[in-house]
C-alpha cells in the first residue's frame, strides 16, 4: 500500500451532500472521538477506526497534492501505524520516557461533500500540545477527513490528512499521532 500509487489522496473535486442535521452531528461526533482517542493514547481503539487500507499522511510542503512525487512528514498504512502504536507502548521505549501528553481543540468543522468514490471529505482545523516533561510542542493546521460509510451506519476513516501551519519547518520526531 505505501507505494500503491492509486490510492487517491485528491480532496479537490467533491459533490455536496445534504446530510440531516443528525448525519451532520453523527459526522461531527467521530471527528470528536477520533482528537478524543488520541488525547487519551487508546491506541487500539483508535486504530479500530481505520479502514483496511486507510493512510495517515503528513504532507511536507503547502502545495504537495501527492505522497508520490514529494517527500512527507508521514505517510502511513495500517501496519506503520500498527509499529508506531507498539514502539508508543513499549515501557523501554526512551523516547516516550516519560511518556508524552497531548491535547487538542478541533473547531470549523466543516462537511465538503463526497469525492469521486464516494468518500465523505471533511475538513477542520486543531489546535494541538504536546508535553514530555520538557518544552511543551504546539502544533496547529488543519485536517481533512475522508470518511468510509459503514453498513448500518457509522463511519470508518479512509484517510487523514495533517496539513500542519508550519508543514515546511524543521520538525523533531513526531512521536505521537496528530
């Protein structure tokens, strides 16, 4: 999947939907409980969340609309994402000694539509902090959700895409998930 180049990151062309204002808030909830999990480092139900072949991606640059033809932050399947989770774990893991904390604030919220396989796009922006005993990190963007309906409802994320303000700065290691 990581060099699979038909995986389709495009957020550009959606149809707009027009969701009950229940849809609307079950959409806004996941959001919700997807910051919440991570906030709370419950891996393993956060990675329940994904699709079977799900990306998390990170672009590099403002104007990079592919992980294909330009380095990422991050870019990662199912079983990177799996690795990450077991590393953040790990009690002998130095690099989470003590182990790091976060919170966020998600807000503007918006439904874009579906793309062109269907997918709900959703966009937000977040305000995040991180702290490991040391300098807090702060981190703000937006995200974009492109969501998988599930039969007899819910949803399933087909991609999250982190568009970080400072997307082209020197980063230190990005331990936690964003």
């Amino acid at each position: 999947m990581l060099f699979d180049i038909d995986f389709d990151v495009s957020v550009d062309q959606v149809t707009p939907v027009n969701l009950s204002l229940e849809a609307i808030r079950e959409v806004e909830q996941f959001v919700y409980h997807e910051a919440r999990l991570l906030d709370e480092r419950r891996w393993q139900e956060w990675l329940d969340l994904w699709t079977e072949e799900g990306m998390y991606w990170i672009p590099h640059s403002y104007d990079q609309d592919s992980p294909y033809e330009h380095i990422s932050l991050c870019w990662e399947n199912k079983l990177l994402r799996e690795l990450r989770i077991r590393r953040l774990e790990n009690h002998r893991n130095w690099s989470q000694q003590p182990i790091t904390q976060s919170g966020r604030v998600l807000g503007n919220l918006m439904i874009d539509g579906t793309d062109p396989e269907g997918y709900l796009v959703v966009r937000s922006s977040f305000h995040a902090m991180e702290w490991r005993g040391k300098d807090p990190v702060y981190r703000v963007g937006s995200l974009i959700h492109k969501l998988q309906a599930q039969e007899g409802g819910g949803w399933k994320l087909r991609m999250k895409q982190v568009n970080l303000v400072d997307r082209d700065a020197v980063h230190g290691a990005i331990q936690v998930y964003i």
